[in-house]
C-alpha cells in the first residue's frame, strides 16, 4: 500500500484527486507550523475523508452508477501544472553546494551522542542556555560533543584523558589561537588509538552540530601506512573510510581527487608516507586540510630539512604529531617539534636559542656551578610550563596498572680472554689512532670525518658480540688486526658455533638452557646484526631449539603469520629472534615473557621498541627483561650515551630534576678506550650506596625501572636477583661480573583486565539513529 501519494502519481489517477491534494496541503499552511511530510503520513493513517484512496474508491463507485464524473476546472489544471517553475523569492539564486541528495528535515540542534549517558566521554559542554535564548536564535545554539560510544566504551581512562587534552587543544581551547599539540604517550599507551577517535570525532560533529574538519591527513613513515589503515578500520570497522597512499601508480590523481574535495566526503581520510608527501607537496598545498597527524614525529625533529619545509606548507591549522621519543639530542630538536605544531609560540629558532637552550646545556653538564644549575632550572620550569600546555606524555608506568610485574636486568660481563685480546689489540692499533685524530678534526670543522670512527665502532661492537662476525678481517690481519691473525684458535668447519669465544653467547647458551628445562616460557632474543642471528640459528640447531625469526628481509604479510603463530600457546616455538633494525613497530609477541636485548642500540627509541614487544596490553606472566653489556666495553659506553639522551628527554617532558646530570660530554669522547672494571656504567654513577662491592641500602620503595640507574638494586654477586634464571647462571658462569635491576612499578590491579575484548555492546539507539540517514549523503 502506497503511504501517501506523489501529486503527479496521483493526477494519473484521477483529476480530482489533485484538487483535493491541493486544497489540503492549503489547510496545512493555514495550520500550525509542521512538516507537510508528516502531515500527509498521518492523513494516511487516519483514513478520514481526506484520504486518496478513500476518494478514488467513491470514484470508482460513481463511475459503475453511469454517472459522468468530470471537473469543469480541469484544462485549467492542466494549464496550471504545465507553467514553469519561478521562484517565488526575487533574486533567489539556489544554495551554493552542489549538495541536494536527499533533504534533511529542519531539527533543532542536538549532541550526535546523548552526553548523559553511562560513560560518555563528552569533549565539549555548551555553555549553559535558557529556553528562551534558544528560541531567540536557533543558529547560536551550541551542543554537546560526544565521543562514539563504540570508542568510548573500550578508551582507557588515561586515553580518554588523552583524546579530551587534544580535543583542547586543536580546538584552541588550550592555548588560545594556537590549535596543534604534540602526542608524547609512550609506547604501549595507545597513541594511535586516541588519535583515530580525535579525528573520528572532528570529522562527524563539533559544537555548531555539524563537523569541525571535512579531511584529515595522516602523515607516517611508509611502513607504517598500512597499519594505520587497518587500526582505523580495527575500531571502526569501515565507518570512517580512507585511501592509503605510499608511491605507485596514479599517486598523483589521488592526491588531487582528495585536495579537491570538499564539504562532505566520501573519503575523508588520507594515510600517506613522508616520502610521498614530499613529493606530491605542490598538491596538497593547494587547498585548506582540516587536520594533519603527523606520526613518528621525531622525523620532524630538524626544521631545515626538506620533509619539515613541506609539511610547514600544509594549509592545516591543527596539527597533532605522535612521538614516544620527543627529543632524542638536544633542545633545538624539541624546539622544531613545537614549533611544527604551534608556529611562533616560542618564538623563532634564534630566539629560542638564546632564551632557553644555552642556558639549559650549560647546567646540564656536570662540571656546571651551583649558580648555573639553579639557572637552568629555572629556565626548565619556565619551558616546560608553556608547553606543557600542548604537550601531552604518560610513561608506560601507567601500564602497571594493567600489566603484570616487569624485572629489567641489565647484565654485565666480562669479555672472554680471546675478545679482550683483540680488543685491546684493535684500539691500540695505528688504524684507530688514525680514527680518533681524524673525528677530533671532524668534530672542530662540525660533522665529516666522522665515517671512519663509525666503522671502527661496528668492528667492535661485533667483537662484544662474538669474533667470528669480524672472522675475515681478523685472520687477513686486515686494518686494526695486524697483530691478532694468530689468536683466534682454528675453526672446526664452516658449522663450528665456538660459543667459547663470546662471554656474552656463553651466558646466553647456559640462561636458555636452564630455562628451557625449568619452565615452559618462550623467549624473545633482539640483535642489532642478522650475523648475530646466524650465528644464533647454528646454535640452537646444535641444541634443538625451535625458533623463528624475523628479519628486515620478511614481508608484512609473512610477518603477521609467524607473529600469530609463536604467540598461540601450544606453538612449539621456544625462541623468537628479532632483528632490531627489523623494527618491532606494532609486534606484539606476548607469547614470550622473556626478552634478551643482546646488544645495545645507540637510540634509546630502538632498544625501547624491541622491550614493549612482551610487556604490553595482553600480557599475562610476569616478564623478565636481560640487556647484556660487556664491561669497560664500547657497548658500555653507548649505554651510558643512551642514559644521556634519555636524561636529556626526560627532564623536559617529563620534569624530573633528578635525572638530569650524568655522565660529562667529555667523558662520551672516550669510546675507543677499554676500562679495566666490573662495570663502568656503575663507576661513572660514583655510587655512594655501594661500599667495597656491598650495597649498603636498598634503593627507595618507590624506585621502579624508569628510575635513574642510581636508584636500582646494584648487584655484585647473586644475591638479591629477583630472577631465579639468573641466579643459577650466575653461580656457573664467571663471566657475569655486576647486574643492575629494577622492577616495574607495584601492580595496582592484581590480574591483567582484558578490556577490548569486552562490551561491543549496543548504545542508545535514540542518538545513533539520528545520524544514519546522513551517511548515505556523503558526497563523491
Ligand atoms: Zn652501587
């Protein structure tokens, strides 16, 4: 049965009917103010005598009585409806949008989600208004606006604080006038997942009840393009569609099909990697974008550099750019952030030099006097009270919460006597005199010259690892090793694993060996070498370990698969090896509970990404973390460096005035120079808790392993290891000469919450149903 009938459907069927139409649509204008839609529905259902059909039966009915039924007006009908629409308003020119599918019907204003309800994350409360003032001017009425439920539900209280700091900040709410901020969570905290419910949000409402931006861009390094897209389509499953761009064909037609678009679209979302944003700049300059993400935004550290430059030219005024690493050298890195996301809030680079940055390092350093400390923390809390209002960092202490306990222990050892002997050989070589001299004039002319020293490092390091990764260099006598072709004892085949060569392997065979036969745990072992790797595999081949391993060389969609594998409980994999330079970016690998960092990486970003891959959202064991060093080593050393850098950011971001002084910029000159020590790294603390290799104290109840070093258990022999691995390999090896452990902070909930898991719940259908029609009028 037809609900209402059209007027031109109805003057096919009878003449009549359109006079009668027309008479009653006059007495709806003569009524009350209503929707003539609706009017004619409830004409339909009350059937009075109004009713069409109730018209077209009575004339039927006359015509089976032989009685001529015919309006005298009709031709003038007909004259009539075949006029040419004129407008009735003078001038009238249309609207300005090409938009007309569909007519919205006039509603007052309202939230798209109802602000009352249990849980509602509301990002913005309209002022308070009378009735009256409503009446007055329907246009000035402001609304609630309402994160979708479907986020809300599964936001944890920290990322819902998270996505509400941010809604205050692009909307200038937080620093009038000035509309970016920088999202500084680190890892495990969801960064990704609060930025996709901002844009969610900005792109479906805002306080004028229609949305705040049409587009946003999402700026990433490309291998991390697709997992944008599969996030935003993991929470909302299609809702908010985008278009993934990173090279290939036709790049240039998409940008510009998205440049072009406006009002609502069809696609409002555009993932893009920083190489192709460079390239397609000219175009995405072209228009206004609502909003840009920049992620990994630690790439926008340098505000000389090309990707910078191209980014300034975004018409985007709000800008919000994801780090977990804020600043990893010094103060002018963090300055290009800011002023990437705020332009002109402190002031130019000249000027932010001299106003802050000077003053800052110079009592930093540790031969600084008490004066210019007192200066530059000063100077800190004057920094860090401007931008801490758009600048928003939780450490992963916050996760303690959520996750069972984490012991990190930092391993210290010995090199066995053939790796010292080349070490001492190679750094008292002419080649590495030759280096030093050579990077010091580099370092007075400001960069160049520094390639040399950096090969030597490498050597090194591979050296701390274990000799045979630098075998051919050794037995040619090549640069550095001209003294040492006879030292190594002869390989027994190309199959020889000579675990006796490396203290560090020798610690590692006895540690997966006893926790092999005491649990049933898997562990996770990160190199910064895929020689290591090799190596490795030879090993637990001899051994019968299963493994797996990912490398640079394995593909993403090869990657997911061995992920998902290790992590099901009754795979049979006990090892899984990880290249650090594979990037452990988004690997969740919480099948394992134990992680040995084998060596350390000289950015603290790295070493961190490759550790969060077990303790994170899900994790159900406690886990135990192992960084092996060796002692007095090069390996020291870049550890100490990264506590530097570490020190550097954290005073900042995190204001914490005890982690400021360490280690002097004169003694990270000294890499090449092999200290005689059971641990340097403890030396360089001038521990005063240690008396004759006893820790006479422990560190405070509130020391966790985000405290400076000083504040961890110093450990000269087993005793006090928490870790009952460790201690039985300490007690076999003589190799292991000091640990330094910590734990994560006190667990506040006792088991691990599974959250996301949970309620998919159904919402208020009130609030939703509302907006569903509007969907199908984006615009393509
Ligand atoms: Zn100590």
């Amino acid at each position: 049965m037809r609900r209402s009938a059209a007027p031109s459907q109805a003057g096919k069927d009878s003449p009549t009917q359109v006079k009668s139409l027309i008479s009653s649509s006059q007495i709806n204008v003569s009524k009350a103010f209503c929707s003539p839609l609706t009017q004619s529905l409830k004409r339909t259902r009350n059937s009075g005598k109004d009713n069409p059909k109730a018209k077209l039966r009575s004339l039927r009915k006359a015509d089976e009585n032989n009685e001529i039924v015919y309006p005298s007006n009709h031709e003038e009908i007909i004259k009539q409806l075949s006029k040419p629409y004129i407008c009735p308003i003078p001038n009238y020119e249309g609207a300005q949008s090409t938009k007309n599918l569909g007519i919205r019907r006039a509603q007052p204003k309202r939230a798209l989600y109802d602000p009352n309800m249990p849980n509602a994350l509301v990002l913005y409360t309209p002022p308070p208004q009378t009735l009256h003032d409503k009446l007055k001017n329907e246009k000035d009425v402001l609304v609630h606006v309402v994160v979708d439920p479907q986020l809300g539900n599964i936001l944890r209280p920290h990322q819902r604080e998270g996505v509400k700091f941010m809604y205050d900040c692009v909307t200038g709410i937080q620093i009038p006038d000035y509309y970016g901020c920088i999202m500084a969570d680190e890892m495990g905290l969801g960064k990704t997942l609060q930025c996709i419910t901002l844009l969610w949000t900005l792109v479906r409402q805002g306080p004028q009840a229609k949305p705040i931006i049409s587009k946003g861009i999402i700026v990433c390094p490309s291998s991390l393009v697709k997992n944008w897209y599969n996030e935003i389509n993991k929470w909302l499953g299609g809702r908010l569609p985008s278009v993934m761009i990173d090279g290939g064909p036709e790049v240039k037609k998409k940008v510009t099909q998205f440049m072009q678009g406006q009002g609502r679209m069809a696609i409002p979302v555009l993932i893009i990697s920083y190489e192709t944003f460079r390239m397609q700049a000219e175009i995405l300059h072209g228009s206004e974008v609502g909003l840009v993400m920049c992620d990994e935004g630690h790439r926008l550290k340098n505000c000389e550099n090309q990707t910078y430059r191209a980014l300034m030219g975004l018409k985007a005024k709000k800008r919000v750019l994801l780090s977990g690493t804020p600043i990893q050298n010094d103060l002018l890195e963090y300055f290009s952030l800011i002023h990437f996301v705020n332009e002109g809030l402190l002031g130019t680079s000249s000027e932010f030099k001299k106003k802050y940055e000077n003053c800052i390092l110079r009592g930093q350093d540790s031969t600084a006097t008490d004066l210019e400390r007192e200066k530059a923390v000063a100077k800190i809390t004057e920094l860090t009270t401007i931008v801490n209002k758009c600048i928003i960092r939780r450490t992963s202490a916050l996760l303690t919460k959520y996750l069972p306990v984490k012991f990190e222990m930092i391993v210290i050892c010995q090199l066995t006597a053939y790796q010292k002997q080349l070490y001492l050989n190679y750094i008292n070589s002419e080649a590495i005199k030759r280096t030093i001299l050579d990077s010091e004039k580099g370092e007075k002319s400001k960069g160049t010259g520094g390639t040399s020293s950096l090969a030597s490092i490498t050597t090194l390091k591979k050296l701390c690892n274990h000799p045979d990764l630098i075998l051919d260099k050794i037995q040619e006598g090549g640069e550095g090793f001209e003294k040492s072709q006879n030292i190594l004892p002869p390989k027994r085949g190309t199959n020889d694993v000579r675990i006796e060569l490396s203290s560090k392997l020798i610690i590692l065979d006895y540690f997966l060996a006893n926790l092999k036969s005491t649990t049933d745990e898997k562990v996770v072992i990160v190199s910064n070498w895929t020689q290591t790797l090799d190596l490795f595999e030879q090993l637990w081949r001899r051994r019968g370990y299963q493994y797996v391993r990912l490398d640079g060389t394995m593909t993403i969609k090869k990657r997911a698969k061995v992920v998902e594998n290790f992590n099901k409980p009754d795979s049979t994999d006990f090892i899984f090896m990880l290249s650090s330079k594979a990037g452990g970016c988004g690997l969740n690998l919480i099948g394992a509970n134990r992680l040995v960092m084998y060596d350390p990486d000289w950015n603290p970003a790295n070493d961190d990404q490759a550790m969060a891959r077990v303790w994170r959202d899900g994790q159900q064991k406690p886990c135990y973390i192992y960084r092996f060093l060796t002692a007095g080593t090069i390996e020291e050393k870049i550890f100490q460096r990264q506590t530097h850098k570490k020190a550097l950011s954290s005073t900042i971001v995190d204001m914490n005035e005890e982690t400021a002084r360490h280690f002097s910029v004169a003694e990270l000159r000294d890499l090449f120079r092999l200290e005689n020590t059971e641990s340097d790294t403890h030396d360089k603390l001038r521990c005063k808790t240690c008396l004759n290799k006893i820790p006479i104290k422990n560190p405070p109840e509130e020391a966790d392993c985000t405290s400076d070093l000083s504040q961890w258990f110093h450990c000269w022999d087993k005793k006090g290891l928490a870790d009952m691995v460790l201690k039985q390999i300490w007690t076999a090896c003589p190799y292991i000469s000091f640990v330094f452990h910590q734990k994560s902070a006190k667990q506040e909930v006792q088991k691990a919450i599974k959250f996301r898991e949970e309620d998919e719940k159904e919402n208020d259908s009130d609030y939703e149903e509302q907006d569903d029609p509007e969907d199908s009028d984006y615009e393509n």
